[in-house]
C-alpha cells in the first residue's frame, strides 16, 4: 500500500514539474522565429518528460530519505534544484556560448529560478514531508571538522574536479567531429596538447572550473546532511542529482544542435556522478 502511495505522489510531482517547466519555458525562453513544426514538438514533448520523471525521481529519493521536513526542507531543495539545473550550467553558458540572442541569459536564471521556487515547496508537500518523523529529529555529526581539514578536503575536491572536467571533456566530447566544429576547435593529437594549449590560451578555464568545483561541493553539503542512512546512500543521492541535471540536454534548442547535445550529455552525466560519488568519499570521515 504504501509503494502505491509513493507511486500516486511521484505522478502527480512529475506532473508538477512537467507543466511548471513547459509552461515557464513557453513564456521566458521561446521566441516567434523558435517555434517549432509539430514534429519538432512532438520530440519536445517527449524529452520535457523524460527530463521531468528522471529530475522528479531523484528529488523524490532525496526528500523521502531527508531526515528535515517543512520549510528546512523546502528552502533545501529549492537551493540545491537552482543551483544545480540553472546556476551549474548557466555559468558554461555564459562563458562558453556567445551566440544567445539578446536577454536570453537573464531569462535562462529568472526561469531557472521560477521552476524550482514552485517545485521545492510542492515537492515536500505532495511527498508528505510537512511535518518531521519523531525518529528524524536527531542529526548525526556529520561535516564536522577543523578548518585545516576542511582546506585540505576542498583542495582535494578542486584538483579531482580539474581531472574529471578535463579527461572526460577531451576523451568524450572533443572525441565528436561536431563538437570541435561547433565551438571552433581542432584536435591537438592527444591529451597533453591538448590542457598545453588550453593553459596557453584559456587559462581562465582552469579558474573557472576550480571555482565551479567549490559550487559543486557546496550544492553537496545539505543533501550529506539531510540524508538518512550510511554514507554511500548519500554518495549516491548527490551522484544522481549531479548527474540528473544533464538531462535537460535531451530537450532540442536551436542554439545546440543534437550531435553536440548527446556528446556533452554522455561526457557530463557520467563524469558529474563520478565527481558526485568522489565528494562524499572526500569528505566521509566526517560523514
């Protein structure tokens, strides 16, 4: 009974999220010279709703094993869902893409910002997490430690993003013909060409990434310490949630074309749960 139960509220979140995103995205992000023929919506459609059972499915993981409930939570998921699906990978865009139509950016973040101040809220109340258990109310000591410990895990945390990143970018993406043509580039002839030339020519890139990675980890902390259970049930709900998010890649936009978008989504989804699962192994000690 209670698998039914949980079944009906997950529906009725994908549901929400659904409706909230195309709805949203109709009004902040389409254009009159983007409106696509009924096959291209037809796909739309179908990617909006994979993108909303895979997003709704790890929300309803983490709130349902959330040792918080009510506000806390709500105001939890709502920074962890913007931060995640908007701010992440707005941060590339903006650095990356320099085609955006006029405004486009701003929008991107206000939407962005929309869809989650709607869904977190809902989503504690559809999955009946208003009010605490009695059992959830003690939290274990997790995240606890000096501040030489904490410099010495973030740095560790900075230089295994900086390996990810790099490696799975060059060994998957830049691998595509289309994704080099896409952002102008060629193939060096191997990997240490290729960080060579970025160091010589981007190395503002490495600065980024270095700040995107303590992003990462601070998106991490309130799932680690919401989460009920052993360490790598968290491990696992932060992995899922940093890969999920490259599931709005599967959504056509005529800024990217679907070569491009399927590499970047095999590089990053993979590589985002690996660097998830390595974050709380990071920081397990104090897990």
């Amino acid at each position: 009974m209670r698998i039914i139960v949980i079944l009906i509220r997950f529906l009725a979140l994908t549901f929400v999220y659904f409706c909230t995103f195309a709805v949203v995205s109709g009004l902040l992000l389409s254009t009159p010279s983007q409106q696509p023929n009924s096959s291209e919506a037809g796909t739309a459609l179908l990617a909006l709703l994979a993108i909303s059972v895979i997003n709704t499915a790890v929300f309803t993981y983490i709130i349902l094993r959330s040792r918080w409930a009510g506000w806390k939570l709500a105001l939890s998921i709502f920074f962890v869902f913007y931060g995640v699906a908007t701010l992440m990978p707005q941060i590339e865009t903006a650095f990356f893409i320099t085609r955006l139509p006029p405004g486009m950016l701003p929008r991107l973040f206000l939407a962005g910002a929309i869809v989650a101040a709607v869904f977190s809220p809902l989503a504690v109340l559809i999955l009946g997490k208003v009010r605490s258990q009695s059992n959830d109310l003690r939290e274990p000591s997790r995240l606890r430690m000096p501040v030489g410990a904490w410099v010495v895990k973030l740095a560790l945390i900075v230089v295994a993003y900086e390996v990810i990143y790099f490696t799975f970018g060059y060994f998957i993406a830049w691998q595509s013909p289309a994704v080099r043509a896409y952002y102008g580039g060629t193939d060096p002839g191997g990997f240490i060409d290729q960080i060579s030339g970025l160091l010589r020519n981007q190395p503002s890139l490495f600065l980024l990434q270095a700040v995107r990675a303590l992003l990462w980890a601070a998106l991490a902390l309130p799932v680690i310490k919401m989460m009920k259970g052993e360490w790598w049930q968290s491990a696992l709900a932060v992995a899922l949630l940093f890969a999920a998010v490259n599931s709005q890649l599967l959504l056509p936009n005529p800024l990217m074309p679907y070569d491009v978008r399927m590499a970047h989504l095999l590089e990053t989804a993979t590589s985002n749960f690996l660097f998830g699962w390595l974050i709380v192994v990071i920081l397990r000690k104090s897990v």
